[in-house]
C-alpha cells in the first residue's frame, strides 16, 4: 500500500514512463516505439511492430521453446505402455 501510494496518477504527462528522456538524459525506448512504429514497419497496429519487427529474434526464441516443449510433451504422453 505504501508503494501505491506513491505511484503517479494515472495518464500523468509528468510521470516518468511518459517521458522521452530519462533522468540520465537517454531516449527512453517506449518513446522511441511510439514515435517511429508506423515509420518503420508501415503497420498502424504498435503492439505488432513491437512484437514482430523490433524483438522479432526474441520472439523467434520464445516460439522455439514453446515448441521444443509442445513437441517432447507429445513424445512423452505418445509412449506405449508394456
């Protein structure tokens, strides 16, 4: 409760997430998605940039383990009995 309290008001233009710059005066990465999404990848939906152009390796990843999990689940449960 205490930690709440100290959070920003929610949609505050002054709260830290909102800034272009952080306090070490470097371009916040969230500033520079919502500037430059539609510039760069030609896709009005952010969250399909973000996901597919920007971290497009990290989530090739994600999907590799997700997969590699899927496929020995299915090896496991498709064993026969003696």
């Amino acid at each position: 409760m205490y930690t709440v309290a100290d959070l920003p008001a929610r949609g505050d233009l002054n709260a830290p997430a909102q800034q272009i710059t952080n306090a070490a005066g470097t371009p916040v990465a969230g500033a520079y998605y919502i500037q430059n999404a539609y510039k760069d990848a030609k896709t009005p939906n952010m969250v399909c940039v973000v996901l597919a152009d920007y971290r497009s390796t990290d989530t090739m990843g994600e999907l590799i383990v997700v997969f590699a999990g899927a496929i020995g689940c299915f090896f496991v449960l498709r064993r026969k009995r003696s």
